[in-house]
C-alpha cells in the first residue's frame, strides 16, 4: 500500500490579481508582491512521522 501523499500550488501572481485578500499578517502586501509560486508537497513516511517539502519562488529585483 502507498502512503497517502498531498499537493498544493498556488500562482501568487495570478491569485493576488483575481482574488481580493483579506490582510492575515503584518507586511503581507510586500510578502505577496516579492514571491511568485508557493507549492507544498506531503508525504507519510510511516505512522509517527510526516514529510512537508515547501517550494517558495521569489521575484528577481525590479520585477
């Protein structure tokens, strides 16, 4: 039997301008407009431990 394994991608670019976000944190404006991607990847490696692999991609400057 496979372990259970989970995928999230989320187009920053695309969601900010589609989507109206409420604030969360301090700063968040200046979070969303420096990345690009976030993408979150889940796996169980057995029934006491879990695996969290976290993709950010960052904007180049004067992007």
């Amino acid at each position: 039997m496979n372990p259970p394994n989970g995928q999230f991608f989320l187009d920053v670019d695309r969601t900010v301008k589609s989507f109206t976000l409420n604030s969360l944190f301090p700063n968040q404006q200046k979070f969303l407009a420096a990345t690009r991607n976030i993408g979150v990847t889940t796996a169980v490696d057995d029934s006491r431990s879990r695996r969290y692999d976290i993709f950010l991609e960052l904007k180049k400057v004067g992007q």
